[in-house]
C-alpha cells in the first residue's frame, strides 16, 4: 500500500497546488494601460501612466476591491505606445488579445490616441483615455464604452471664462489665435460664452502658424478700447505675443490664455496687469487644498522624486481608477462592461478632482485656473457647472 500513498500524495499536491493557482488567479484583475512612456509625447503619458500605478497600489494597500464579499487585487498591464500611431495600435492590440484584460487607461495625445481608440472601439473592453480628438468620438456608435477623463474646450470655457472676465475685470476683449480649424472652434464656443458673461469681442484675428513677428497683427488692437486679450495655442507663440504687445504698447495688459501654463507670462510680470490659464487637473505648484497636498507627498513616496513641471498629468486617470473599483464593488463584477460604465457615469466622486461624466462620457470636472495679478502667481478653482 505504501507506493500508492506515494503516487497519490504528489497528485494530491499538484492539485491543491493548480486549486491554489486558480484562487491566487481569480483573485486579480488585470487592468490594461496603454501609454507613450517614450518618445516626445511621454511628458505627458509618464505622468498619466504614474497616477494609474498610483491609484492601484493605493487601492491594494487598502484591501484591494471587494466583489460579493471576496478581495480582488488590481493588476496593471502596461504596453509603450512609443508617441506613434502604429505603436498605440500595436499596443492596443496586445492588450485586446488578454482575454483577462476588460478595463483599458491611456493615451493624451490624439495621433496615438485615435489609433488605439479605433481598436477599443471594436471590441468589449471599457476605455478611459485623456485625448483631445476623443471628443469626436465620445456619444457615437462604437464609443459607449469609452470616457474620457478631461474636460472638452465647452465644459473648460463654462467655468475658465466666468472666473477669468471676473478676476482680472475684463468687459472688453479682442481674440488672437493661429489660423488653424481648432482656432475657429475656440471662436465658436467662446465668443457666445464671453457676451453672455457681459464682456464685449469686437475684434477677432487670426494669424499664420508660422509667424514670428506679430507686431502687424497686435496693431490692430491698438487704442481699441480693450481691456484684455484672449490667446493660444503654446507656450513658445503666447510669450512672444506678450513680449511684443508689451513693446509696441497701446495695447491691453490682461490676457486669458487657452492653455495650460503660467509660463509665458513669468518673463513679464511686471508689465502685465494680469493672466489666467487653464489646469485642466489641479495646481500643483501653488497648493492650498489639503487633497492636493496629500496627494503631493503620496506622489513624492511612490515615485520616489520630486514634482515636475508636468506632474499634475498625473491626475488625468487618478481618480477614475477609484471610481472603477467603486463601480466594480457596486455592480458586483470587474466583467460586466456595459453595467460598470454606467455605473461610472452615474457617480460623482470627490477625490483629488471632483469627477463626474455626461451620458456620452465627456467630463465634467472641477478645474484649477492659474492666475499672475499684482506679481504674484496663485490659482482659484472653478466648477464645471
């Protein structure tokens, strides 16, 4: 009897050995991520890639995600979309091929972006992403399931134009910007919004992408009657607009810049009365919220280094991994697409960011808008309502 207690033994083993595999197994969920960790378009995917890991070990340290009574740890996938198209399809596609794999976050610029995206469209999988041509997608066949995580140029204009006009006591504006389609829309949607807040836009210009000198331009504004300026699109074009506006004179010395730094505006402050930005998250360089200091040295403990510039990126999906794992435990599965988006856009949740979604997946979110007055540089925050 005894060589069959020894045969049997082993068998016994690996079978308790595959159970324990099997449990071990079903007790992960594997959540995919696509992003450009490499390439010129990782400042901003770096950091959008450290918030997901963040909000995961975070969540995991705290007893993972509870489904029907039994814990779940989340488990990240990460593919490298390269900043190229064909990279983020590539990507995209590994990840599909996961049976596992039913929740995807990734990509901020819209070249890989809408590559992946076509992908996630095709197939059974729930898909946050943070790019601006998502937009165009978001509310059509193929995108029920996708949602994007930062506010579109309309929801940004509801709250960044009110808080603008009124911080730095504009009533009277004049609109400069490349001569670009993205140009015309920004018209079309903060024209309207601007008259409606009281403020007059008697003049509008537009000016070639290339342009280096814009003096022809900004004398058109001269001795107009304005009290600011609205600009864009970058950094480099919006402080050579400043340093020439200063220069020539006659001109306003308050700008609104549909963008997202204070930059441009440092060089001048002395000779600018005011200028407002876009932080499409939440300021991390002049912290006041107690959230967002917490969250600062929670980044600092897991990166194991210092903020950068482009840090507050890492916000985009931070906290839309926490309203996943809430919707998983209220639906009660990490499988059911079509129920966990749902349950997704019917949550408000107070995080970092205050995150809600429309029914076709846009958000709706609480903003920071920067500011430089009286020389020094501070941020109110504004609601998307």
């Amino acid at each position: 009897m005894k060589p069959l207690v020894s045969v049997v033994r082993p068998a016994a083993l690996l079978l308790g050995g595959l159970a324990l595999a099997l449990a071990a197994h079903a007790q992960t969920i594997k959540i995919g991520m696509v992003n450009s960790l490499t390439g010129p378009h990782s400042s901003f995917d770096l950091p959008a890639s450290e918030g997901v890991l963040m909000a995961v070990d975070e969540i995991n340290k705290a007893g993972g995600v509870n489904i029907k009574g039994r814990k779940h740890q989340l488990r990240v996938v990460s593919e490298d979309a390269q900043s190229k198209p064909e990279f983020a399809v590539s990507g995209a596609q590994r990840l599909l091929r996961d049976d596992d794999i039913k929740v995807i976050f990734g990509i901020m610029t819209s070249g890989p972006g809408m590559a992946a995206a076509t992908a996630f469209s095709k197939s059974e999988v729930l898909y946050f992403g943070g790019f601006t041509l998502m937009d165009t997608l978001l509310g059509k066949p193929g995108a029920e399931t996708m949602l994007r995580t930062l506010n579109n140029d309309a929801t940004v204009a509801r709250s960044f134009i009110p808080t603008s006009t009124k911080e730095l006591g504009i009533t009277k504006i004049g609109v400069m910007l490349p001569n670009e389609d993205v140009s015309r829309s920004i018209v079309a949607i903060y024209k309207p919004l601007l008259e409606a807040a009281g403020v007059q836009v008697p003049l509008v210009e537009y000016f070639q992408p290339d342009t280096q000198d814009f003096a022809p331009v900004l004398r058109k504004f001269q001795n107009q009657g304005l009290d600011g300026m609205l600009t864009g699109t970058n950094d480099a074009l919006v402080e050579a607009i400043l340093r020439q506006a200063t220069e020539l004179g006659g001109l306003p010395k308050k700008f609104m810049y549909r963008g997202g730094s204070g930059a441009p505006a440092l060089k001048y402050a002395k000779a600018v009365d005011g200028f407002t930005w876009q932080i499409l998250t939440r300021d991390l360089d002049n912290a006041a919220d107690p959230k967002v200091k917490a969250w600062i040295e929670r980044y600092k403990a897991f990166t194991k280094k210092e903020p950068s510039p482009n840090t507050y990126w890492g916000l985009t999906f931070y906290d839309s991994v926490f309203m996943l794992a809430k919707a998983m435990e209220e639906v009660g599965s990490a499988t059911d697409i079509k129920a966990l988006t749902a349950k997704v856009k019917s949550m408000s949740y107070e995080g970092v960011r205050t995150m809600r979604f429309d029914k076709d997946g846009r958000a709706q979110s609480d903003i920071d808008i920067g500011m430089l007055k009286g020389g020094k540089v501070s941020s109110v925050r504004a609601s998307a309502n």
